[in-house]
C-alpha cells in the first residue's frame, strides 16, 4: 500500500511539472502578445476557406510554421522567416501541423499568389506540379456544358479540362483559394533599429579605440 502511494504522488508531481513545463508558462509568456502591424483579422469568405482546409485534412500533409535558420533550411525555400506567437493572433485553433508531406504553407499567398493556379491545382495537381503526389479534389468542381453567367470556370492547362465541357469551382473551392491566399506573414515582426541610435553607437566607440 505503501509503495502505491508514493507511485501515485511521484506521478502527480512528475504530470504537475509537466504541466507547468508546457503549458502553464508557455500560455503565460504569450497569452497578451498583440498581433503585428501586418497581420489583418480573416474575413468571412477566408474563414469559410480555413474550415474547408480543415475538413479536407490539409493540415495532415502541411505545416503552417516555417523554421529559424539554425533548425532548417526553411527560409532557403522560400518558405518564409521563422513564425512567432503574434502570427496565429487570429488562428483558432492555430494549425502549425506536425508532418511536411507537402511544403510549408504559412506564406503560400505571396509564393504563389495566383487565384487561377490555385483552382487549378486543386482540380489536378500533377497539371502544374508535374510528380506531385497530392491528391485531386474533383469533388469541390462541377464539370458543366458551359458556366452560368457569375461561375467561374477554371482555366485548366491543354489536356486537362473534360471533353467539351468546363470545371467550375464551387464556392467551397473559392473560399479555400481565398484563404490560401490570405496566408501571409512577410511583414517584419521587429521594428527597425532608430537612426539616431545607431548614429550615436558609432562615436562612443571612438576613444575606447584610441585608448
């Protein structure tokens, strides 16, 4: 009995740091950081677009999260500087991902921004990304004889498009390009280092090398 005890008491002790370890103070180091001057809330159409990222399981094959340098060669493939907390201001829940089966996405809206090669390449990757082992999402297109007047009828490469027909996206593929787009963390998280600063550094520095 005695020994259950203390391995009831060491394994509350050892889950009460644990807990505090990575989630209690990492919450309390980040729960007021501001969002950026950059960053802009998602609209209503970009919202919609993340719950079809969600639903189609994006975030199984891609992460939101470009590393630092010291860790990957993230920034080298033009993924982006490495993310910080005021990035996911208005993420909920954040999507950071855990597997990179395809590339990083957190700055996909300035590598490739677009809106028709969006469309198309969720029709069929391998039209624009030759090898590509992403799978098609035919089911957020209608194919069509001719689009109704305000459809958007996707401007496919030579071979890809049905026989005599048109692929038209729904407003669920719309709303997902519109959130892809919107992905988008260039801005710069410090601010610039003052002029007069920077002036002032290079004169104190002076008579330290003369003497």
């Amino acid at each position: 009995m005695e020994n259950e005890v203390k391995l009831t008491a060491g394994a509350m002790v050892t889950l009460g740091l644990a807990t505090a370890a990575l989630v209690v103070l990492p919450y309390i180091q980040v729960r007021d950081v501001p969002a950026p001057e950059g960053l802009k809330p998602y609209t209503s159409a970009e919202l919609r677009g993340r719950a079809v990222y969600i639903a189609n399981g994006c975030v199984y094959c891609h992460t939101q999260q470009p590393r630092d340098k010291s860790f990957g060669p993230d920034a080298e493939r033009g993924w982006g500087r490495a993310t910080v907390p005021g990035d996911y201001t208005y993420d909920r829940p954040h999507l950071l991902g855990s597997m990179r089966t395809g590339p990083d996405l957190m700055n996909i809206g300035v590598r490739q921004p677009s809106r028709d090669w969006h469309l198309g390449h969720l029709y069929q990757p391998r039209a624009y990304v030759p090898g590509s082992i992403m799978p098609a999402y035919p089911y957020l297109f209608d194919i069509k004889d001719k689009a109704e007047p305000g459809e958007e009828a996707l401007k496919l490469p030579p071979g890809y498009a049905p026989a005599g027909k048109v692929v038209v996206a729904t407003p669920d593929a719309q709303d997902l390009v519109k959130y892809l787009q919107a992905l988008n963390r260039s801005y710069p998280v410090l601010p610039p280092e003052p002029r007069d600063a920077a002036g002032a550094a290079a004169p104190a520095a002076t008579p330290a090398s003369a003497s």
